[in-house]
C-alpha cells in the first residue's frame, strides 16, 4: 500500500480532545483532512478558505447543469428548423443572470 507512495515518512504527534476538534473543525472550513491541514500549515503553506461551502457549490452545479439541458434542447429545436420563443430564451437568460447574482454573492462573503 505504502510503495507507491512519494512521500513515505510519517511524523506522529499527540493532541487533546479539545485541539484535536479545533483542528477538525478549521480543516473542515477548508475542505481538507486534519492530516492536510497540518501538513500544509506546518510548511508554512498560506491558506484562504473557500468562499464557497461544498453544499453551495453542488448546488451551483445542479443549477447549471439544469440550464445547460435546456440550452441543448432548444439547440436541437433550432436544429430541426423549428420556432424558439423569445420567452423560452429569456427564461434561461434570467436563470443564467440569477445563478450569477448567487455566485458572485457567495465569493463576496
């Protein structure tokens, strides 16, 4: 399991309960292990943390595949030849700038 590992030492320390969930609890808020949030802070790694939690970005993710749908829909109604409301395009054009306004809320946080 180890042998194709890089880095092959191991450093061990000990915490308390407590530092141990204080650690948890900042790896967690970057979206990484407590074993890789000590290794990038113990090389002196300087870290922001996302401005975006897992969970908003999913969501984002969702949302824009839904629209994507939608677009390749209409493309392959354009492609048959056939009519395309001025409406339908609007709507998506409204959910593009919504998702947009949601994003750019989120990374102002």
């Amino acid at each position: 399991m180890g042998e194709n590992r890089n880095e092959n030492r191991q450093i061990k320390f000990r915490v308390s309960d407590l530092e141990f969930e204080k650690l948890e609890q900042i790896a967690k808020g970057f979206q990484m292990s407590v074993p890789k949030y000590c290794k990038m802070k113990a090389q002196g790694s300087r870290m922001r943390p996302p401005k975006i939690d897992r969970e908003g970005a999913l969501e984002i993710s969702r949302q824009l595949r839904g629209i994507g749908n939608n677009v390749n829909q209409l493309t392959r109604r354009a492609n048959e030849g056939r009519d395309i409301p001025r409406e339908e395009l609007q709507a998506i054009q409204k959910e593009l700038h919504d998702l947009w306004l949601q994003f750019n809320s989120a990374i102002q946080k």
